[in-house]
C-alpha cells in the first residue's frame, strides 16, 4: 500500500469558527483528519490565583468573565457556595429571582449558541434571528442592573435589589411570546436536509464514552444520560417547579441540537412558573439579616455605633467565614459549573478551584476528529459550545 504523506493544518487562533482564540492543530490525510490537538492558554488569566488576592465580593465580577456569555450564572453559583459556608440561606423571593435570571440567562446562551453554530455551518439566517430573543434578555438585565452582558445582579446573602417597576409586564411579555418565535429554528433547521447532513452521525458519543470524559450538561444529556442538578441535586428551590429534562438517542451534533432546543422551552417554562409565584412573595425580602453578610440599614448606621462599625468593617474588611471547605456545583448553560473554595477565616480565600464545562467538552476534541473530514471539525467545535475564558481562566 502506498505510504501517502500528511498536512498539519493550524484552525485557528484567528479563526471566527473557534469562537476565542484557540488552536486547533490538525494532522490531516486529504481531508480526512487523523489527529486534532487543541491548543489553549490564549486567554488565560490566572483568575483562581487573582482571587487569593481580593476579598469574596472583589471576586465576583472575575465570575463574570468566566463564561461571559452567561455571567450571571456564574456569580449564582459563587454565590450559592459562599452561601454555603457561610451557613445562611436567602428567602424564597430571592431564591425565585435568581432561578427566573439563570433560565433567562440560559435561553441567552444557547440562543449565541445556536446563531453563531447554525453560521458556521453556512446558515446564515438563524443568526439574525437568534439575537432578536437575545437582544430582549439583555434588555431585561439591563432593567436589574443597569448592566447587559455582566449584571451581577446576585450578591453573596441575596440580590443586589429587588425587581425594578416594569420588568414584570416586560418579562411576562417575552415569556408568552417565545414560544411562538421559537418554532422560526425548527422552520429553518431542524427538517433542513443541508443541516440534517452536516450534524446528523457528527461527534457521536456513547453513555459510557460521556460518563469517561466527564462531560455533563447538554453534551451528556445528548447522549441519554439522564442528569440535570436543577433536578437531581435541586439548589435555590428548583424542586419547586415543574420542567422536563430533554434526552438525545444518539449522542452526535444533531441530538444536542434538540436537546439545546427544547431546553430553552423548557427554561421559559421556568421563568413562566417564576412569573405567577412572585405576586404571593412579599416585596423587599431579597437579602438576609445577617450582619456578617448584610449592610446595616442607613438609620442603623446613622445613629447606631454597632451598625456604624457594623458598615465599616464590611466595606473595609469585606466578608470574614469560618475555617473551612465548601464545594457548590449548578447547571450552567454549558454544563456543571463547579466552585471548590478553602477558607483560613481570613477575607481572602485562600484556594479556590472553579470546574468550568467547557474545558471539560473541548478535552474530547480529539476523540470526537479522528476519522472525519476537515469539514466535520467546524461542526465539532460548534457543538461543543465551548467559550475559551471558561477553557482557559
């Protein structure tokens, strides 16, 4: 048999499919890939390290810039293990709030997702679509916070604020028209023979082959592993509502396209539910009365010394735990987005260690290649959903 030579191929850093800047060194025989190596550290920027040197709410807007394209999930999570160590835990308006933000943030998410994955693949049309629903989530961030992209809306004891006056009517507006809308990508993608040929049998991967490379979130669960932790390891009153958990047969591009599909219906669901509980929660209730955690009142700090020192030391010092260890781990758009975080009792955390899902996906890079053609390697990437300042921190 004749030996035929092979062709290292460089996709990427500057490369729009790669969505950041990663590399992908690819060993190519024709257009048959037989070997593709990611290269990462691009945008690294030590954040665990960062972190040791600022206080737990200096840290926060680090979270931000993890996945940014869901940022606010990020800080609920932080917030959720700091909650945990601390030993406090919010009221149930603020619990509410922050489930109703996390599912808007994720139909934000998987909307980038599918608009720039539907164009690297030559359909160009789901991406002008696509930011039509987005642009009217970061509307609604924009409404908490004053901020679009990082609101940073959760706070480490509760919420920044409560809603302001017209995000109800705002929201209830989105959430009834979404479905509607929605239907425009099965239109466009889901029975399109084009799409059909370039997804469907791309990046199979079996149960077991998931289970082995740690993989969670949409990429596990289109393969049929049956695992959600809004569900199964239920966090700020999750179980409180109902929702189903989407399952592919398959395990390739096209089932985690479905999976990514009825997720977002399925987190409007969520948000629908939020809507018609707040009316019964009593306004104002969004942060604990926790003076380790909490600001002081202002008549407190204004003619009380305890809440005057109170203030001081907060702002000054920040948030002071207890001697100890807490991991906390929710459902991110991308997957299980993890924080590990060791206390000395001091300001500063003195480790921690953030399990972000997309260094996780883009470590199967290579088994999900080998075999396809050079052209399959735009859809793997894509469906990975993979943002490189979560691979590279």
């Amino acid at each position: 048999m004749k030996r035929t030579e092979t062709m290292l191929l460089n996709l990427g850093p500057s490369h729009p499919s790669t969505h950041g800047v990663l590399r992908v060194l690819l060993e190519l025989d024709g257009e048959l890939i037989l070997r593709a190596d990611p290269d990462i550290g691009y945008l690294h920027r030590g954040i665990e390290k960062m972190c040791e040197y600022r206080t737990y709410h200096k840290c926060m807007p680090l979270m931000n810039r993890l996945d940014y394209l869901a940022g606010e999930v990020n800080n609920f999570g932080f917030c959720l293990a700091m909650e945990k160590l601390l030993g406090v835990e919010v009221s149930k308006r603020a619990q509410y709030i922050r489930v109703m933000i996390a599912e808007l943030t994720r139909i934000a998410s998987h909307r980038f997702w599918l608009g720039t994955h539907g164009h690297d693949l030559g359909a160009m049309t789901p991406l002008f679509y696509a930011f039509r629903e987005r642009e009217k989530i970061m509307d609604l961030c924009e409404m908490v916070s004053g901020a679009r992209m990082f609101p940073l809306y959760c706070r480490i004891g509760g919420l920044a604020a409560d809603l302001p006056e017209g995000f109800i009517p705002a929201a209830w507006e989105f959430v009834k028209t979404f479905p509607e809308k929605h239907q425009d990508y099965h239109n466009l993608l889901t029975k399109n023979q084009i799409w059909i040929e370039r997804t469907k049998g791309v990046g199979a991967m079996t149960p077991d082959e998931v289970l082995d490379w740690g993989w969670s979130g949409p990429m596990a669960r289109g393969s049929g592993v049956n695992w959600d932790l809004r569900r199964d390891n239920p966090y700020s009153s999750y179980e409180d509502f109902d929702f189903v958990v989407p399952l592919g047969r398959n395990g390739d591009t096209y089932d985690r396209y479905l999976v990514r599909m009825e997720e977002m219906l399925q987190a409007n669901r969520i948000v629908r539910q939020v809507l018609e509980r707040l009316p019964d929660l009593p306004p104002g209730d969004i942060k604990v009365k926790d003076p380790r955690v909490s600001l002081p009142p202002k008549d407190a700090v204004y003619n009380d010394i305890a809440g005057l020192i109170n203030h001081f030391k907060l702002i000054q010092e920040g948030i002071t735990p207890p001697v100890g260890e807490v991991y906390q781990c929710i459902e991110a758009p991308k997957g299980e987005m993890g924080f590990y975080i060791v206390s000395d009792g001091s300001p500063q955390p003195f480790r921690l260690k953030i399990r972000g899902p997309s260094f996780i996906n883009l470590s199967a890079m290579d088994k999900l290649a080998r075999g396809r053609l050079l052209a399959d390697a735009i859809a793997l990437i894509g469906t990975m959903d993979i943002v490189l300042a979560d691979v590279d921190r």
